[in-house]
C-alpha cells in the first residue's frame, strides 16, 4: 500500500486478461491427440457412461458397466453433459469434447491464484500480478491442466477453497464465503476426495497460527454456510455408500488412500524423490527464486503470507513425498503454494522497494547479492537456449529440430528478460519479466500447437489403428496378446479388449499367429480367431 494515499485498487482487469491468456493457451491443439493411458481413457469412458445412464442409480459412475470405485464423479459429469451438447448419441465423443471441461476450470487458478495472493498481501499489486504470470507460464500447471483428468481442476477447487477462508475476517457476507468454501470443499469431495485432508489441514493450520478465525466477522453465519456448502459432496458419499454399501469405501481405503499410501504401485521405484524430480523438472524459471522465498517465509512468518504459505506447502509436502505410490502428477498441489511463495520475491527483483516504502512486517529478502545476480543466470540460460536452437541447423544436433521454435523464442525471452532485470531503471526491469513470461507462454504455444506436448503417447505403441481393426471386425469378444490391458484401445475399439492369458479365442497380437484365421491386419498387428 501506498504511504499516505489511498488503498491500491485489486488489479481486476489484469487478473481477466491473464485467465483469459491461459483459456486461448489451454485451448490451442485440444483436440489434435488421442486420449492416453491411463487417465484420460478412464475418463472419458466412465463420462460417456454416466451420459448414457449405465449405473444402477443416477449420479453412480461405472467403467464397462461395472461399478467405477476409483474416484467420484464430479468432473466426469461435467465432461458428460459437454459431450452430450456436442456429440450425437450413438458417436464417439472427440478428444477436444472429452478435454473442455477441465481445460477450461484449470485456466481459473491463474486469476483466483492472484487474488489469494492479493488476500494474503493486501495492497501488493505486484506479488499479485507476479502470482497469476507464474501460473500462466508453468509448464505442470498449463499441460496438465488441458488433459481429461481431475489435478487441475482439483487445484482451481484448493485455491478457491483457501480464497473463501481468506475472506472471512475481512467481508460482511461471512455466509457467503462460508458457503463457497463449504461448496469447493464440496467439489474436491467429488474430485479426488481424499485430498480435501491435506488442503483442509493446511487452511486449518494457517487459521490456528494467526488465530485468524477469532476474527471472522460473524462465525455462527460462516459455519452455516459451510454446512450448507458441503451438502452436496457429503450427500453424494453417503448416496453412493446407500446404493453400493460397503464397496463405497473402496473409493477412500481400497482404491483411494488405501491404496497410495500403502502399495507401491507401477512407476514408483523412486519413491519420495518421484515429485521432488517433477518439480525441479518443471519449475523454470521460477524454480530458482524458491530457495530464497522460503526462507524470506520463515522470517515473515508472523505475516499472513508466511503463515500461510508455509504451512499450505509444508502441509501438502508432507501429505505427498511419503506416498508408496507416486506418479508424476500427483505433484500437481504443490505448485499453487510453491507460486504463492515465489511471486513476493519475483516482485521485489522488479520494484525492489526502498526501506521506507517498505512494508514494516517484510524484511529484506535473504541473500540479496546472490539474488541480484540471478537476472545474469536467466540470461546465460537464454543464451544456452539460443545455441541449442542454432545446433539444430548442423547434422550434430538433427535431433533437435522438432524443439528449434521453443528453444529460440524460450532463449530470446529468458536472455532478454534477464538483461532488463539487470537495469537500474524500474520500466526496464518491468519489462524484463514480461520478456521471460512471454517467452514461456510462446514456448507453450509452440508445444500445444505440435504433438510433443503429450509425450506419454510416445512411450508405446499407437492404439487407433488397433482399435480400427477390432471396430471393422464385429463379433465375440477380443483379447490382447502381449500386453497389458490398455484404457485408450478400449476408448477408441467402443470395447473392453482385456489381456489374454490363454484359451481360444478372437486376439489382437503384434506378433505371428500360427494356426489361426486371420480377420484383418493393419500394419504388423492382426486380428485372429484362434478357436
């Protein structure tokens, strides 16, 4: 704030133009690549299912007319009603159809993450706007956010949870707020439920170290609405356990919490270091300010953003890096505290305050020779960046053709941005971190509009001309030889392909298969009946 004038206006108008940045970012390729393993397809079946009412109660999501135990289905039923409004019964859902509503929920983080960053620093328009740009500009929160699966829209539900607890100590409508925290706690009910612990506790224990509930405006009218809020979510669990009876907790133990806490699932050899890797691999160039940040945190802990940030991150890291099974986007809730403490620091390169202008409560950041000096870091990256582009051209670094646009339009934004940051003048170091954003949006422009942004299909084999096999060859059911059951094959063959472990039968196989009759081939996989 301002010494001797009046409080800074929120920055509105900046925090819609950088949400509505990320909506045309989300929504660039949607629809250009199939549905992967394991989620999306899994997805995007019990969507189409909920759509055509094949549980044995309304709102009870199946896969393949089973009961679908793994998650509730409130994003599910968003898809469902998209694809009903833009897909005809009796065809197959597309990609981009499968992909909007959760692409579409997720850009909401980046203004909400800049309001409760305005919430948590009243007056700090800077911090504030430095949280939207590094959430618009993070490669984990912009990609995972465009899939058919539940990490990004969970994390618009943790922001605005975390949001309405905010404002109930500063606004007069203590049920209103109450009740959308109650609503969001609601709709990470209904998303990954079990996560709702971690994001409570954190907000709780925020609450409990500033004593901030004392101050809440009017608290009988705050736990009503959060009451009322949570209806939905706590309705929809005790429906789903009055229909399915005990298999209703498999949701929560079996195939829930149960689960990652206690099996090391596929993937997880790594164990704790799993999301440690996930976000040293994705925070750039961010990732540096976040040893600075958290302990300029701790200095300011009695501040409400130190309170907050640090027990939001400290909160969900513990609940995560000791999981037994990790998978890379299990991760995915650490960014919006990880944000929340960088963007102060992102701030104060810029304006770098003077003593007297400073807030009494936030100290120096620490280190603030080394800090100086990382404006030179980010160059030298862009640098590095610009040789990688021009390797390109020679036959040594062929290989790198496909990444030549992002490593040129990343290195220009990040040299020049780093440059700027260098200047003594305010409008040159403003202008700098707009170069490194606008080199990382670019980048991720690039990467959406190309097929490198889901890099997961390239790990095996393609399932759409398999899957056109089994579709042009009706009849008995169909097994896969040689692999794993896969959801996408599923998804696009319109039926469950399982794994075959012996018998006669009809099979798909990549391999000879020597005494059969052969249905159909494409490429080097057929279709043969064996029996």
């Amino acid at each position: 704030m301002r010494s001797g004038s009046a409080p800074e206006p929120a920055p509105w108008v900046a925090w819609a133009g950088l949400g509505l940045a990320a909506a045309v970012l989300a929504l660039i390729g949607l629809g250009d690549l199939p549905l992967r393993d394991f989620d999306e397809a899994t997805v995007a079946r019990v969507a189409l299912e909920l759509r055509h009412g094949l549980g044995e109660a309304p709102l009870l999501p199946t896969l393949w007319d089973k009961p679908y135990l793994n998650k509730a289905p409130g994003l599910h039923s968003l898809i469902a009603l998209v694809t009903r409004a833009t897909t005809q019964s009796d065809q197959l859902p597309s990609e981009w159809s499968i992909r909007l509503a959760p692409a579409v929920l997720s850009c909401l983080v980046v203004p909400l993450g800049g309001w409760l960053q305005w919430l948590l620093r009243p007056g700090d328009r800077s911090s504030a706007l430095a949280t939207s740009v590094i959430l618009l500009t993070l490669l984990p929160v912009a990609r995972h956010g465009r899939l058919a699966m539940l990490d990004g829209t969970q994390l618009t539900a943790m922001a605005l949870l975390w949001l309405a607890l905010l404002q109930l100590n500063r606004s007069r409508c203590s049920a209103l707020w109450g009740a959308v925290a109650g609503l969001m706690a609601s709709a990470m009910l209904l998303l990954k439920a079990p996560l709702l612990v971690p994001a409570a506790v954190a907000a709780g224990l925020a609450l409990a170290w500033g004593q901030e509930w004392k101050s809440w405006n009017n608290r009988s009218a705050a736990w009503l609405g959060m009451m009322l809020g949570l209806a939905p979510g706590v309705g929809w669990h005790l429906w789903h356990a009055h229909i399915r009876g005990s298999e209703a907790l498999w949701l929560w133990g079996g195939d829930g919490a149960g689960r990652v806490l206690l099996d090391a699932g596929e993937g997880s050899d790594l164990g704790w270091r799993v999301p440690l890797i996930e976000v040293l691999e994705g925070g750039w160039p961010w990732l540096p300010l976040l040893p600075f940040a958290l302990v300029w945190a701790w200095r300011c802990r009695q501040s409400r953003w130190g309170r907050w940030s640090l027990a939001s991150l400290l909160t969900l890291a513990g609940a995560i890096l000791p999981l037994r099974t990790q998978l890379p986007w299990y991760s995915h809730p650490l960014w919006l505290p990880i944000t929340l403490l960088c963007a102060p620091l992102l701030a104060w390169l810029v304006e770098r305050p003077l003593p007297s202008k400073r807030a009494p409560e936030s100290p120096n950041p620490p280190c603030r020779w080394l800090l100086l000096r990382l404006p030179m870091f980010w160059c030298g990256l862009g640098l590095l960046l610009l040789l990688l582009g021009l390797a390109s051209f020679s036959s040594i670094g062929r290989s790198l053709v496909p990444y030549r646009g992002m490593a040129v339009v990343l290195g220009l934004g990040w040299c020049g941005g780093g440059w700027w940051l260098r200047s003594a003048a305010p409008r040159r170091r403003r202008l700098g971190v707009i170069s490194l954003s606008c080199g990382n949006v670019a980048a991720l422009a690039l990467l959406f509009h190309s097929p490198l942004w889901l890099w997961e299909l390239n790990e095996t084999w393609p399932v759409q001309p398999v899957a056109a096999l089994a579709k042009v060859n009706p009849g008995s059911e169909i097994k896969l030889k040689g692999y794993d059951e896969r959801p996408s094959l599923n998804w696009y063959a319109e039926q469950r392909v399982e794994r075959f472990k012996g018998g006669p039968g009809r099979r798909l196989s990549d391999k000879p298969q020597k005494d059969c009759i052969t249905e159909g081939q494409a490429g080097r996989w057929t279709l043969a009946d064996c029996r």
